[in-house]
C-alpha cells in the first residue's frame, strides 16, 4: 500500500490474535463481520470511485485503506482508539460508490456503519464506565464534550425519534426565516462569529405546509390500476412537502390510490449512517409496523437515502427473530419512484412539453446503494422537449451524505463546489436530483456563487409537465 498504508502500519501493535472475547461496552452483534472484510481482496478497482481518495490522493483515504483499518481494529492490531481510525470511519462519505465497482462484491456500507456504531459504544462505555478496560479488551474511548453530547442525543434520540417534536423544530425554523431573524443573523455577522454562516446557507426555505400521515387516501385519476402507500419521513415532510405533493399527484396520474398511513416516521438513515444502530432499529420496527398489513402493491419513496435504508431493514434486523422476516417482507414491497414509474405502463400521452434544459445529478444511495441509474433519465427524456445535458461525474458524491456537510465541512464543501462546476458547464438552467440532502447541498453551492440555476426533483418535472397538460386540455 501507499504512503496512507505506511501512516496506518505506524500504529502501535497490541495484539496479533483476533480478540474473540466481548469487548468492553460493545454490542458483539454490531462487530463488523469478518467475513465481509475479507471478501476485500485489495485490488483498487474501488479508488478512482472514491470522492475522499479523488481528494486527497491518499490510500487510507479509500476504501480499500479503510478496510484494512477495519480488519487491523478486528484481528486486535490496532485500537479503536487509533486517531487514523477515528479519522477515517468519519472522514468516509459511506457514498458505496466503491461497492458499485467492486468485484468481489464487498459490502462496504455494512462494516463501516458497524464500525462507526464499535466507536459510539465505545464512547457511551467511556461516559459509564467504572472500572479500567480489561487488557484484552478494546480500550474504552473518552466521551465526547458534553455539549457535542447532548446535541447528538437531541438529534437521534428526539427530534427524529418523534415527528411531532421533529414538525415543531420546523416551524420554529419557518419563523426564523420568515420573521426577518435570518436576514438579521446572516446580515449582522453573527452566523459568521459562532461559525455557523456556512452550515446556515443550506437550510432549505421551510414549506408553508407539512404533509404530515393521518390515514389519507387520494384516489387515482381514471381507472385504478394500483395501490401504493407513500414514506413521508422527516425532511421530506416539512421542507420538502411540496416533493411529496408532487408526487402524489404524478402517482395519481398514472392509476394509483396513494396511502399515508399513520404512525410512521423517519427512515432510520441518519441513525444508521451514524454510529446509532440501535436507534435506527426502533425507527424500522416502527416503519414496519405502520405499513406491513396495508396489502398495497407498493411502499413508493422519493428520497434516494430513504430508499436506500428502507431495502436495507432486513440487514439492519437480521438479529431480531421477531422481525427479520417481517422486515424482509417490508423491504420487498419498496420502490423508487423512479423505479415504479418505469416499471408499469407510464402515462405518457399525458404529459406537455416543457422547454428547458436539465442536467441530472446522481444521488450516491440511488446510483451506487440502489444500483438505479437508467430509470431518472428515462422519466427525463420521457418529457416532450425537455433536453437532457449529461454532466461529467454525474455520480460522484456532491458531499451531503446526510450530515456530513456538517461534521466534515471542508471536504464536503470541496465535492459540492466540483458537483456544482460540473453541472453549470453544461450550461443546463435546472439542475434535477432525487434526494434532500443533495438538493440541499447543491442549492447552497450555487448560492454561494449566486447563480440562477434551479434544483429541482425530477418527479416535479413530471408533475409539472402532467398539469400543464392538464391546464391546456
């Protein structure tokens, strides 16, 4: 390996045996799997799709540098106190873009979010423990400073736990931005002060109505061909219900009945993503709860992140007897709405033309997690007029991947700032995507350098072009 190899062979040597016992404050059933680690077989195929290692240049920046910190922390070489590991398992965007080009296979996203999840027990371990670590055992990791802490806890263990606390954090937000407080902080230079000017910029304007899920039932436009219910989640919810809105309505268009069955909240994505296996759990039980006995044809999701978590439930509780199957059966009924849309008969005669052009930005957990790549493009050229710009790199990470815009600013400002180049060399005026964060993330970059170009969701290009027709008929 390279000079990030020799920067990882630097650490300090504990043991040469795997420990098989316990660790100290560890879940064994959110160890990285061995087996996993060692389907790498080091080839490199995966560095050239790796945003962190296109970066930087270095091999501990990539996947397969990263691997071989997990498999050094799994035999008992390394600590997980290891600053390189630390550094690495945060630094990783968990885009998969590696896991789309690898062949062998790997399964990349599951070790690293079990390892992340090794080094929060760790941390909890080091808040509660008593007693010194056991020398066998991985060293128990110093807590972190109690106001990181307690932001974290009211980010996983309340605002998304709970989608009514979640919808009044929104509206606290709606009235920042529309009581002149925002164009005080940004225009005052406090943002700037507290180091929160960047981060700020991205915070999308919040809808003036949230789709929030009380059983409603909108009925399909012509005859009923399909029944489909519909995740409105967290975000999507709030800033982005006018998506959701949309989407219901191209749904309609084409035949379906669409359900928003009650008691059903986040996907579970950024608990997962972050170290909190657990909490990601409690949020798919919920999930599944709410949506197993509506006997629809489909779950339709039109976040890629969501998506991506949804399909994934039965790895997520592949440990729980009382809901592995469950949630298998759960995840089989999940469609991308771009991957139902092309799947039935599409309403194509319904659809007007719309004289702009377009260039499609790839969600990394609906290119690389999901493997959909053909079926966006496809609904673009779908509409009459509409021209379609190919972009360079269109799946390469834009940086977002969930909060990482937050915990790793730089790097991710750098992806966002090549995304949005990349996109506005194609000279297109819309840039569509299919997920909040990186809606988000690229809406910021071109406010920054104050461009007109619109981010937009291709399903409200659709929309769009379905009431135009609509409106003309």
């Amino acid at each position: 390996m390279s000079r990030g190899a020799a920067t990882v062979t630097s650490e300090p040597t504990r043991a040469r045996t795997k420990v098989d016992i316990p660790l100290v404050g560890f879940s064994n059933k959110d160890r990285p799997s061995t087996e996993i680690i060692n389907t790498c077989v080091h080839c490199g195929l995966c560095l050239s799709s790796c945003p962190t290692y296109r970066e930087t240049g270095l091999e501990m920046s990539s996947p397969r540098g990263r691997i071989y910190l997990m498999k050094a922390v799994d035999e008992g070489r390394i600590g997980i106190d290891s600053e390189v590991f630390q550094e690495q398992m945060s630094q990783c965007l968990n885009c998969r873009a590696c896991e789309a080009v690898c062949p062998s296979g790997v399964q990349y996203g599951a070790i690293l979010e079990a390892s992340r999840t090794q080094i929060e027990q760790a941390r909890d371990a080091g808040r509660s423990a008593e007693t010194p670590a056991p020398i066998t055992a991985q060293p128990v990791l110093p807590p972190r400073p109690l106001w990181q802490e307690g932001l974290r806890r009211g980010v996983f263990d309340l605002l998304f736990q709970d989608m009514r606390i979640f919808r009044t954090f929104s509206w606290s937000m709606r009235l920042y931005q529309r009581s002149g407080l925002q164009w005080f902080a940004r225009n005052s230079g406090i943002l700037k002060l507290i180091r929160m000017d960047e981060t700020e910029t991205m915070l999308p304007p919040i809808s003036t109505s949230f789709t929030v899920p009380q059983g409603q039932i909108f009925p399909a436009i012509g005859e009923r061909r399909y029944s489909v219910a519909v995740l409105t989640g967290c975000i999507m919810g709030t800033a982005f219900a006018h998506v959701h809105e949309a989407t219901i309505r191209v749904l309609q268009q084409n035949g379906c009945e669409v359900i928003l069955p009650p008691d059903q909240g986040c996907c579970g994505a950024l608990h997962t993503h972050g170290g909190d296996l657990d909490g990601g759990r409690e949020l798919a039980r919920r999930n599944i709860a709410a949506f197993e006995h509506l006997g629809v044809d489909a779950i339709v999701i039109n976040a890629a992140g969501c998506g991506s978590t949804l399909k994934e439930y039965g790895h997520l509780l592949h440990d729980d007897t009382a809901w592995h199957a469950r949630a298998e059966a759960f995840s089989e009924k999940i469609k991308d709405i771009h991957e139902f849309l092309t799947s039935i008969d599409m309403n194509q005669a319904g659809l007007a033309p719309l004289p702009i052009s377009v260039t499609y930005q790839e969600p990394c957990h609906l290119a690389h997690a999901q493997r959909i790549t053909a079926e966006p493009r496809q609904l673009l050229r779908a509409i009459p007029e509409l021209e379609l710009r190919e972009m360079n790199e269109s799946s390469l990470c834009c940086g977002s991947a969930g909060v990482y815009n937050v915990t790793q600013p730089e790097m991710a400002a750098q992806l966002g700032a090549r995304k949005v180049k990349n996109a506005l060399a194609t000279g297109a005026k819309v840039i569509a995507t299919a997920n909040p964060g990186c809606a988000l993330q690229l809406a910021g970059e071109l406010r920054r350098r104050g461009e007109e170009v619109q981010v937009r969701y291709i399903v409200e290009l659709l929309d769009e072009s379905y009431r135009r027709k609509m409106d003309h008929s």
